[in-house]
C-alpha cells in the first residue's frame, strides 16, 4: 500500500453516479475549467483570478491523495473529509468524516475463487429488502472496454440508506466495490456526500487490466440464415457493436442483453455453439458466426 500527493486535472471524465443510490449507471463529463474574458475593462479582474486558482491548485496537491491497492487499483481522495484505511491484503474502505448522519463509504474488495454475480448475490442478501434491489449491467468503473454486474438499493421510505454495488472479472479473480450513503434529509450535505464519494469512484484507475476471459466465447460477427429483418450482427471484444437491419445501430452487449447506445431498445440473447439466438421484436433470430 502507497499513499502519494497529485494534482487533479481541471477536467474530469465521470463515468458512473452510482454513490448517490441513484438507477441506472450514467456517462457525463464535467469541465471545470474557468473561460475568462481578456477584454481590457477585465483585466484587472482576470489577474485575480489567475491568482486565487493559483492557490486552489496549490491547496489541491496538499489535499489530494493516492491510495494504492497491492492488487493493481488505486482510487484518489482529499484526507480532509476522508479516511482511507487497508482493512487487509486484499480490501480497503475510504470513509466520509465530514458532516452527515451514520457511516458513509466505499469498500473495495479483491476476491478468488467466486464469480462475479455469485459475489454481488451474497452482498445483497446483507442489505434486506432484496425485492427492491436494482440490477444492470455496463462498463467497469475507470474504463471503456471491461464489463461489469451492478446492484442498486436506493434510500426510500424508512430506509435513510442507499446501497450500490458493482463486480466484475478482474486479474484472475472479482472486484468489489460497494458504496453505503447515509441520508440526512438535508440536499445540501447529501448531494456533497454523494459527490465525494462518487469522484473517489470515478477516479480509478488500474496499473494492468487484464483481458476478461468469461466472456470469450461471445465476440464475432454473426449472420442471419433465415430472412429476418436483423442481418448482421457483430460484438466487438471491447463489449461495443453493430446490428444490421434497415439500417446500423451502434450497441453495448453484456452477458444476457444486446443494447442500443442509448438505451432505447434491448433485445436478450444467448449463445449456443457458434449460434447468437436474440429475442428480437418478439420473434426469436438465428445467426450463425463467420
């Protein structure tokens, strides 16, 4: 385990919201950078503005802080309002300090011997209320090509908590991260909350991913034989693709559901053999791989 200093980078690529107990995983970006008029009625202005960032950026380095993990992750943090702890050789939690009600956090754990599903399975069975647990599918947290299961139990009535969870095949094993909020009832320090813990989230990153071997047998092209409105379809190994049918629709495939890139349209599937069979408008297709 490290602990090193960094400087954030102005522009942040936010790849999920899942610490805010919210639904369905999102894509954003959020640029924080600053557009100053150079006019010359705002110099002036503009010149203490450069200086104050100045001193933002300096106090950024003093409060931002690498955890790294042995097992080849490492996540960003600011130890003014979050403890991050090694709980052992294969799991850490970072905890929220600041104002708020209960135990806010997320843990990080590197599982062997289990699969992913089969990790989330025993997670959720800790929270209750498994008939209001949410599930989906999509890319793994710091990346663009890695696939991964996620469980959602959002704070509602009496439960003043959310729970996320996402898993996924990770380096020969699965790794956990769970996200706990606490709600007070009051925005202003939830939404700080869930911001905090989301950008601990969203700022990991990986020394070697390591290709994801159980979804191996999926990728290839695949060609309909029997006249149907779907004539081509490939899944790429980095979980994107394209169906042919009238036209090219860019999807995302994970292991039970082939999806339209903006989520409009799903249509489940299942491999037998060297055969992709989709439900597809209510019809089931037959396409045989190149």
């Amino acid at each position: 385990m490290k602990y090193k200093k960094i400087l954030l980078s102005a522009t942040a690529i936010l790849l999920l919201s899942a610490c805010n107990g919210g639904g369905q995983p999102l894509t954003a970006m959020k640029d924080t950078t600053e557009i100053v008029n150079n006019a010359e009625q705002d110099r002036e202005k503009t010149t203490q503005t450069a200086e104050e960032e100045t001193v933002n950026d300096e106090d950024r380095i003093i409060k931002s802080t690498v955890f790294e993990s042995n097992d080849g992750w490492q996540m960003t943090y600011n130890p003014t309002n979050v403890e991050a702890t090694q709980v052992d050789d294969h799991s850490a939690k970072f905890v929220y300090t600041g104002e708020g009600e209960g135990e806010s956090l997320i843990n990080v754990k590197y599982i062997q011997g289990k699969q992913p599903e089969a990790v989330l399975d025993d997670l959720t069975s800790e929270w209750g209320k498994e008939e209001l647990v949410r599930e989906n599918e999509s890319f793994f947290p710091g990346t663009y090509d890695k696939w991964a299961y996620w469980r959602v139990l959002p704070a509602m009535g009496d439960l003043k908590e959310s729970h996320s969870a996402i898993a996924g095949e990770y380096n020969g094993g699965v790794l956990l991260f769970e996200c706990v909020n606490h709600k007070t009832g009051k925005d202003e320090i939830d939404m700080a909350v869930s911001d905090i813990l989301s950008n601990i989230l969203n700022s990991v990153s990986y020394q070697n991913f390591e290709p994801q071997t159980m979804y191996s047998n999926i990728p290839g092209t695949y060609n309909a034989t029997d006249g149907s409105e779907i004539k081509t379809i490939t899944l790429n190994e980095d979980h994107t693709g394209t169906l042919t049918a009238d036209n090219d629709i860019q999807v995302r495939w994970g292991s039970k559901e082939i999806m339209s890139n903006d989520g409009s349209v799903r249509y489940g599937y299942t491999i037998e053999g060297d055969s992709l069979i989709v439900d597809y408008e209510g019809a089931t297709v037959t396409l045989n791989r190149e």
